[in-house]
C-alpha cells in the first residue's frame, strides 16, 4: 500500500485483494449492534469536500467514526473557503491542527496529489475534478468481486457520459489491473480519445453487448457538466444509451446492473430497472462504507513516513 | 536449537484434560460456548468442542473472534495488522465464553479479545484456555485451563503447529541465537 490514495494507477493487484479483504472483515462489523471498533482512537480524518458531495462525505464520516477516529467536516460554505483562502493555506491551518488524514473532494483534477506536497497527512482522493474517483472504484470492485466470486475475465461495459466520469476512470484502471474485459460505451461525444490507452474496448451499440455482459455499469449523465451539446437530446441518449427494461431484459440472468449514484431514472436507467433484483445499486453503497473503513485502517494503522516528520 | 515441547499425543491429551477440566468447572455443558482466537486459537476450539460434545452428548457452538480491530499497536508497527474475519453465529450475552487460544504470552492479545467480545454483548463469564502458557505478563491476567506450562525467555520463539493449518501438530520452542528466521 501507498502512503496515499489518489489513483488507481498507483493500486496493484495485491493492493486491490488486500483491501477488499480487509473490507470483508469490516462489513461484518456494520452487521453488529455495536457498529463500531476502536482501531483509529485519537486519529483524526478530516472531510475536505471542496465540491458539492453529500454521499461521498457521509459515506466517508460513518466509515471514520466506526472506527472511532475523530471527524471534522470541513466544507467550501461557510468556511474561510469562501472568504478566499487558498487551498494551500487550508491545507496548512489542518496540519497544524494535527489532521492524520485528509479526505479531500475538489472540482479541479490533481489537487490532492498538490495537498500531498504541502501536508504530512494520508490524503485519500474522494473525487477531483474529471480525473479520479478510486473508492468508488475499490467499492464497485468488491460488489463486483462478492457477486461473481471472481473479477478476472469478467466482461463489463461501462455505459454512457465517460468523458466526465471520473469514476469511469478509475473504475477502468481498477478493472484492467485484475484482468477484467472493459467495454466503454456511450456516443463518440462523449468518450474521451485518450481510452484507448486505458487497456479497454470502446463501442457505440449498446445492444450488441448486452447478451455478454457479467457487468452492466451505467453511468449518471452529469447535466452539470454538460456546458456544450454532446448530444441532441436526452430523449435519443435514452433511447440509444440508457439500461430501459427491453435492454435489462436481454442481459444474462447472473448479470449485475450497477450505478454509482445520484441516478436520474429514466435518462441512464429505466426506473423500474433500477428496482429490479439484478440492480445492486444499494449494496454499492452499503460496501461503500466497508470500503473506506478499510483504506482508512490500512492507512493510518501503519507507521507511514508521513508520520515521521 | 528448536526443541518440540509438545508433540501430536500430547496435543490430543491436553485438549482431552482441558474438556473435562471446562465441564467440572462449568457443572456441565449448558450456557457453554467457545471462542477461538483467529488464527489457530478457533482450531483449538473447535477440537475442544468436538470433545465436549463427545463426552458430554451437548452441542456446543463455536465462534471464531478476530481481535486486530482491538489491538493496542495500531499505527506502530510498518504494515497495518492483518485482518481475519469475526464469526460467531450466537448471542454471547448470558453465556459462559471460554476464551481459546493457542499461546499465552503478554496477556494483550487477552485484553483485546476481551474489550471485542464486549461490544458483541455481555457474557455471564469470560473464562480463557490456551494450549501453551510462557509466561512474561504484561498485564494482570491469567488462563483458567493450561494445556502446558512451558518456561521460556523473552527471545524465544514459541511455534504451535496445528493440523488444520500447518499440517501437523506440534508445539516447539527456538531458543535465541540458533540464527534462523522467526516464525
């Protein structure tokens, strides 16, 4: 393990067995009464949400608290963020704090491998920009790996706005690294010309890979992020790009039908379909937290260089 | 030098004493659950249960306790403790919960599993068996049922090997200075 999380890239294959493990053993800590171990006392991780996450940020409080680490919250409004303070003095004012981790979410790609420069801190990357999102990756991993017995040789498309995914990313890296088969699908708009040096397959027909798939990933279609037409309207990206119930129909039985969350029913995936057995979007999250638990125990119950200074 | 201060019979016998030892102290097998300690301490109690079982005609239920949570060296050693998983498919609350593990050493590892079952409810008593006891507390505790006193230095390296994991049964003891690699 690194002393930091901020890219797939950086996560071997023994990275990735290690810490899905170690999650495994964590999901049965939230199935107890007590939902809580005392493995970080007196740490203190510290949720530098910089860009707007409610999900992400609970997600990451409730994994820190189980694990009776100290939580502050530290977010862009209301705070001196928005008086205009830059992140570098941000970053400085908790570390003189004494943060032993910093959670950060930014709207620009790279800011956490920046904080790392200026920090002693762990820093776990949450989100940057349109670059990377890699706990969502680890946890779509271990839904992945819990539901199939298995990640290598699995066949999964990862449908739609990939361009400003950044957990299509990450999740591509992930999966290439454990030797899945990764289709990214979605109009030519919209996937990025750099794909094809992630290792995967890119297609535009949606339904020429359904009846293959042991994996179908949907992505939400980021409206926020939409400042140019990508396409001509959210009716044809349905209707060419969305999971509808005829498409969910054609899936083998064992197959799963993901989504990271927030969705929007009935552009990326029909609402029924996303009710349907096959859909595993809520043990996404449940993993979720199981997954960061975990990052954050492999992290900081080291003596990493990070603390020597 | 490596001295076996235990060999496969002496395993079978001590587990034997120590099953009729937990039943005389506990006037029979009810209320009775083991907890192993991961890894090794839960083989050990799941051969105490089948012995139980066999002398007594009772059930009773064996769970496996995964202390590294718990530990008090988090954050002190290079690499994060290693992870095993918790299984105990009961209640532990109104039970009496014979602790097992295989070596009883500084007595944290006790602690640990002590402050773990806890949080999982509360037992009537808490009672711990080990198979090997050498000495050198950290902490004010100590075993109900020994399978053997074995005197050692603190350099040492004590090894039990059980069948389920290594193979074979055995408990050796490496004194200090013979060069080789710690277990």
């Amino acid at each position: 393990m690194n002393e930091h999380l901020l890219s797939m890239h950086d996560v071997t294959a023994a990275d990735v067995t290690r810490i899905l493990d170690t999650a495994g053993s964590f999901r049965e800590v939230g199935t107890r009464v007590i939902k809580k171990v005392p493995a970080l006392r007196g740490r203190t991780v510290v949720n530098l949400f910089l860009e707007n996450s409610t999900r992400t940020r609970i997600s990451f409080e409730l994994a820190a608290k189980r694990l009776s680490a100290d939580v502050i919250n530290f977010s862009a409004g209301g705070s001196s963020v928005a008086k205009g303070e830059s992140l570098k003095d941000t970053a400085l004012t908790l570390q003189a704090m004494g943060a032993d981790a910093i959670v950060v979410r930014h709207s620009s790609s790279g800011s956490p491998l920046q904080l790392t420069r200026w920090v002693d801190a762990h820093v776990l990357n949450a989100g940057d920009g349109t670059h990377e999102h890699p706990t969502q990756a680890l946890l779509d991993l271990y839904t992945m790996r819990e539901k199939h017995g298995r990640l290598d040789g699995l066949r999964v498309a990862i449908v739609g706005d990939v361009l400003h995914s950044r957990v299509a990313r990450s999740l591509s890296i992930g999966l290439v690294t454990v030797g899945a088969e990764v289709t990214l699908v979605g109009p030519p708009t919209l996937i990025p010309p750099e794909a094809s040096t992630w290792g995967v397959q890119v297609s535009y027909d949606l339904d020429e890979l359904i009846p293959k798939l042991d994996v179908c990933y949907m992505l939400r279609v980021q409206r926020e992020r939409q400042r140019l037409e990508y396409f001509p309207s959210m009716r044809e990206y349905a209707r060419l790009f969305g999971l509808t119930s005829e498409r969910a129909a054609m899936l083998p039985e064992t197959a799963l039908i993901m989504h990271p969350g927030p969705m929007n029913r009935g552009v990326e995936i029909d609402s029924d379909v996303a009710d349907q057995p096959a859909s595993v979007i809520e043990e996404q999250v449940t993993n979720g937290i199981a997954i960061r638990m975990a990052l954050l125990y492999l992290l900081l119950g080291a003596t990493g260089a990070g603390e020597a200074a | 030098m490596t001295a076996t201060v235990m060999t496969a019979d002496d395993i079978r016998r001590a587990v034997t004493r120590i099953a009729h030892e937990i039943l005389e102290r506990d006037k029979g097998a009810a209320d009775v659950v083991l907890v192993g300690i991961a890894d090794r301490g839960d083989d050990l109690a799941r051969r105490l249960a089948a012995e139980v079982s066999r002398i007594e005609r009772a059930e009773v239920p064996v769970g496996v306790l995964d202390i590294t949570f718990y530990r008090d060296d988090i954050g002190l050693r290079a690499e994060a403790p290693e992870v095993h998983e918790t299984r105990i498919a009961f209640d532990v609350s109104g039970k009496v919960v014979v602790l097992v593990d295989d070596v009883l050493y500084t007595g944290r590892t006790i602690r640990s599993a002590m402050d773990a079952l806890m949080d999982l409810g509360r037992p009537r008593k808490i009672q711990l068996a080990v198979l090997v006891d050498r000495g050198h507390r950290e902490l004010p505790i100590r075993a109900d049922f020994v399978g053997k006193n074995v005197p050692t230095s603190r350099d040492d390296n004590v090894r039990v090997q059980v069948q389920e994991v290594d193979g074979s049964d055995a408990v050796t003891v490496r004194r200090v200075g013979d060069g080789e690699e710690g277990a």
